[in-house]
C-alpha cells in the first residue's frame, strides 16, 4: 500500500503535466486565412466575369499584403468583386486588418469612396451568376473616414437578407455602428464573433461596437441572382466569407479566423476551453 507521502510525491510530478495539458486546451488556434505570399485557398468572382476570373488582377499579393487595385480598369463600371475563401464557417471569431489607401477607381459610385466589406455567411461562389453584384451574405462594412465629419466603420450592411435587433426584424439596407471614425491610411483591427444563426457581433480595435441576432434570407440590394439561391425566411447559420472590391484601393495584412466549433471532450488531445459547439466527429484520442 502507498503511503500518503508517495502519493503527494505522484501528485507532485503530475502538476507540470496537468498544468500543459491545461495550457494547451486554452491556446487559441487562429488559422491565417490569407498566408502573407499569395492567394491560394481564395477564388475571385467579379461582376460580368466567370468564377476564377481575376479582371485586371484586382485581387493580388504585393509586399506580403493582400490588396485590391484597378490600375487595369479604365473605368470601374461596376465590375463590384469578391474574393472568396475556400471554406465555409458557421461558428467563428474572424479578424482583418486592413486600410484604404489611393484614389477611388475612374467612375466607381460615389458612396463606394474608401468603402469595402467583408461578407460572411454568404452564398457559395458557384451558386453565384455572371452578372450578380453581391452575394447573398452578410457585409461587414468597413468604411475609411473622408475627413468630412464622423464616418463609423464595422457597420451592417445587407445585400439579399436580414437580421434581428432588439427583437424587431431590420429590413433597411445598412445599420450604423458605433465606432470611431479612422481617417487617413492607418491600420484598423476589425472583428467579428459569428455564432450561428443566432448571434453576430462586430468589434473594433477590441470594443464591441454592433450586435444582431437570427440572420436570414431577404431583402434586396443584390441584382442579378439565382432565384433558387435566395429562399427567403431561410435561417443564415454559417457560408463562405469575402473580401470586397468596390471600387477604392484596400490592403489587408492579416485575415484569421478562429474556429469555435470542434471537439469539446476533455479527455480528447484536440480539446479546447473555447469551444461553443460540440462537434464529436472531430474528437482524436
């Protein structure tokens, strides 16, 4: 029989290995969406071209940046774009650091100056037509200041769909955050915490500054669509996510997301505290 000072000797040289294994379930594992050297794991779709057509190499990698030019465009004609990620999520903290730099491109609309977004939840690129200007999605608008007063940024925007605030359904277009304004060509943090269908949340240099509830499919603002893509009423519980072109020159220098959804049993070795749905399939022993 061991006696209780064998035990406590046990128990002792166990601590560092109970201390790691706790550490390692509350490391967060951001996945670099965008690797710093090129596009891969990203598809382009620009309005009046076919998936995988980057007009004008809108979408490029230039000093380990990812950046949106029309310097081949003699006029934007509304040739709106998106570069698509290869893979959908649904539960989700997603993060981009980006700025406006440059001038608008020759006849982009004027609401378009140092305006881009970011579109989660969205449709899938190959449900999307030729001649479609935004997918059904929802946009994170990020808006650069134009030294003409405030100009919030992370804002809601809605381009076939809708959400819940307060408990009332919001059918207008756009929804204000409560950021800050950032003028100039500074380097602004946005993030969004997406939980399913049933919470999404955008923040700003770490504030929280919007929050929505039961994303869904409706509304208007999007042209040229598939009827069969946009079921309104539908529930928005996760999709592709992309990156804008709208007419004026972004740069992102980092695009991460972190996966909320995996395997959420402590005796697995890919446990993790911040989990919030459990996904046992993805469990390794």
């Amino acid at each position: 029989m061991r006696s209780v000072k064998h035990v406590r000797w046990l128990l002792w040289l166990a601590l560092p290995a109970l201390a790691f294994g706790q550490a390692e379930a509350d490391r967060e594992e951001w996945l670099q969406l965008f690797n710093g050297r090129d596009l891969s794991g990203w598809i382009p779709k620009i309005r009046g071209h076919r998936l995988g057509d980057n007009f004008g190499d809108t979408f490029r990698v230039e000093d380990g940046l990812l950046v949106v030019r029309y310097d081949a465009y003699d006029k934007f004609d509304e040739r709106f774009g998106h570069l698509f990620y290869e893979k959908p999520y649904s539960y989700y903290r997603l993060r981009v650091e980006y700025r406006f730099v440059g001038r608008q491109a020759a006849e982009g609309p004027d609401w378009a100056r140092r305006n881009s977004g970011v579109m989660i939840h969205g449709q899938t690129p190959e449900s999307m037509t030729v001649d479609q200007n935004f997918p059904i999605s929802i946009e994170v608008q990020l808006l650069g200041g134009l030294g003409e007063g405030p100009r919030t940024t992370a804002n809601l925007c809605t381009p076939g769909t809708n959400v819940v605030m307060d408990g009332k359904l919001v059918t207008r277009h756009c929804t204000l955050s409560s950021s800050k304004t950032y003028d100039g060509d500074q380097w602004v943090t946005a993030e969004v915490l997406a939980l399913g269908d049933s919470v999404i949340r955008h923040a700003v240099d770490g504030k929280t500054v919007l929050e929505y509830n039961l994303p869904q499919v409706g509304g208007g603002v999007v042209d040229g669509f598939d009827p069969k893509a946009k079921p309104d009423g539908a529930l928005l519980s996760g999709g592709s996510i992309s990156l804008q072109s709208e007419s004026h020159p972004v740069e992102f220098r980092k695009v991460e997301l972190l996966e909320l959804e995996g395997c959420m049993d402590p005796k697995a070795r890919n446990y993790k505290t911040y989990f919030v749905k459990s996904d046992p399939d993805r469990c390794r022993y």
